[in-house]
C-alpha cells in the first residue's frame, strides 16, 4: 500500500485570514477592464512560478511600487504561480514540492504556498494564479484575483468546470498547437452553469454548484509560431464574435509567442503596445514572464539562487520597468484617442 498523508482541510489552512474585501474590490476592477468600462490596460506580470516565497515578495514589493506609479494607466496584477504545468516531468511547483527536491510534501506546500499569497496581497496587489489542480484550487481561490487555465488543460471538463465556478475573471489560453477553437470553446463552457464533485471548506468531497462565469476570455500565448500580431489578433476576435462571446482578448508574451526566449518579450510587448496606442481597445491585457533577475536556473542543480527562475526563463527587473512603461504610455494614448 502506498504511503498516504493526511493534508490539512482548506479551512484549515485559511483560519483567521480576512482579504475577501481587498480580492472582491481588485476582481471588479480587473472585470471592469475586461468590459471596457475601465479603461487602463491589465498587465499580468511576475515570475514564471515562485520558488523562493521571500525572494519573490521583494519583487512583489518592486512591483507594487510601479504599479502604484503606473495606476492611472495600467491595472497591474501578480503572477503568483505556485504550480507548475508539465509536458512529461519536471518540477511542479511550491504547492506540490516546495522543497524542490521531489518529495512532494504538498501539506508544507499548501501552508508555505497560503502564507506567501496573503503576504503578497498585502503589498496591494492583485494576484495571478493558474489552477493546474482542481483539488488544489479550494485553498488558494479566495486570495486569487484574476485566474488562468493553462495551455495544457483548457480542453479538459473539470478545469472548465472549475473556471464556471470561480468567482473571479478566468483567462482560457490557446492550446500548445497554438489552436484557438478549444480555447473558445472552454470559454463558451465556463459561461455555463455545472454541478461537479470539489473539496469543501471542511475537506468533505461535496457537489459543486456553479452559475457560470460572466468573465472568461481569450489568452493568446502562441504555440509553433506565434500569434501576437495585428492579424493574429483580429483572427481571434472574429472567431470570439462568431461564437457569440465578447471580443477581447489577453496576450502573453512570452511561451509560445516569444519561443521560450526571454530576451524576446520586449519585441513581443513592444508589438502589442503598438496595437494599444493605434485603438485597438479589444486587446485589453498583457502578460509578462518576469523577475528579480534574468535569465532561469535548473530546480535541480544544488541550492538554486532565490532570484533566478527554475522554470520558464524571464526578465529581470531592470529589462521589465521600462515595458511597464511603454505599456502604460500607449494605454494612455489609446484613452486619449477616445
């Protein structure tokens, strides 16, 4: 029989933790940009996963910071990825393997993951997370402001099920292939309401009920090519209206539309600032793989340095201001077009 450990119960791990006034006020606010009521332009930034929680909250710090300069044209939300999507094998995240070394003590991952995510928001900022496991969701949701569902799961039912669930806007990406149908299509599916198996608060498996989500959108993240620019978005604008769904979409500079080469994303975001500052109000975020330092590391290679990513390579902070910058600069323009 294998060995079993007992996690502790969602409720468990947020006791006597009180944010839901902070994350009700951000998620309206990044709705709002999705909408076009708002609007500033959503810029989703930060590390690829976090691995060091103390190094990772000094760049929180840095960000809130820019953020708060930038806030009269950019709402600015944290990626605080603490799982990690894997093609075969690999690290898996603070969650799952918070010391990173495989022996998956997910009970420390869930307490050490929950604490960097209250001491992140309290920085003010709004955080990102991707759901990778639906188990898992239940007990970080209540802390996460804007949600994503991967490239690798956004044709799978129980994360379209999730993201229906979800009180929170849910950023559907393209498939690996680079396909955007299954994206739409999950979209459309999250829109709808569900009753599906989900941890309780108690740790009790219970029947999920869900309305549907309002805010499921469109995340280009390319695939083989890319599928950042002018003609590519317009094509994923024309299928979102044909399928009956608002025409806005998120695009990610990095993944697919970068080729995994961080020294790419400037040209990636200088591109789609471009688009912003010519009109185009449909492109409505922008997301950025970046981080104290640039460049990645191996998770395996002996103590990895706390500012140096273990997954995806990013920017480091000095290369990601001056995007900050740029997109704040176009999103002007765009408002000052009408």
């Amino acid at each position: 029989m294998p060995d079993q450990d007992t996690l502790p119960t969602p409720g468990e791990v947020a006791a006597d933790h009180v944010v839901a006034t902070a994350v009700a006020r951000h998620r309206e606010t990044v709705a709002a940009v999705l909408a076009r009521r708002d609007p500033r332009l959503l810029v989703v930034v930060g590390p690829c996963s976090v691995h060091d929680p103390a190094a990772a909250l000094d760049y929180a710090h840095l960000l809130a910071t820019a953020a708060e300069r930038l806030s009269d044209d950019l709402v600015v939300v944290l990626r605080a990825y603490l799982e990690k999507p894997r093609t075969v094998a690999g690290w898996t995240g603070l969650l799952p393997d918070p010391t990173l070394d495989g022996k998956g003590d997910i009970a420390a991952g869930l307490r050490l993951g929950r604490t960097f995510l209250l001491a992140a928001a309290a920085t003010g900022l709004p955080l990102a997370y991707e759901f990778v496991d639906p188990m898992l969701a239940h007990y970080v949701a209540d802390v996460v402001t804007w949600g994503a569902v991967g490239a690798r799961t956004v044709a799978s039912q129980p994360h379209r099920h999730l993201a229906s669930w979800l009180p929170m806007p849910v950023g559907m990406k393209n498939c690996v292939s680079g396909r955007v149908d299954t994206a739409v299509d999950a979209i459309r599916a999250a829109g709808l309401p569900h009753a599906f198996p989900g941890v309780a608060a108690d740790g009790r498996l219970t029947t999920l009920r869900s309305a549907g989500n309002p805010d499921a959108h469109l995340v280009l993240r390319g695939g083989p090519t890319p599928n950042y620019h002018a003609a590519d978005v317009a094509a994923a604008l024309a299928a979102l209206t044909a399928a009956g769904l608002p025409a806005r979409v998120v695009v990610d500079a990095s993944h697919g539309n970068s080729g995994k080469d961080h020294h790419r994303q400037p040209g990636v975001v200088e591109d789609l600032a471009g688009q912003v500052a010519d009109g185009n109000r449909a492109l409505v975020g922008v997301m950025i793989e970046s981080y104290l330092s640039d460049g990645r590391q191996d998770a395996g290679a002996g103590t990895p340095r706390p500012d140096l990513s273990v997954t995806d390579a990013c920017l480091g902070w000095d290369r990601t201001v001056p995007l900050l910058e740029t997109l704040a600069r176009a999103a002007a323009r765009r408002r000052a077009t009408g």
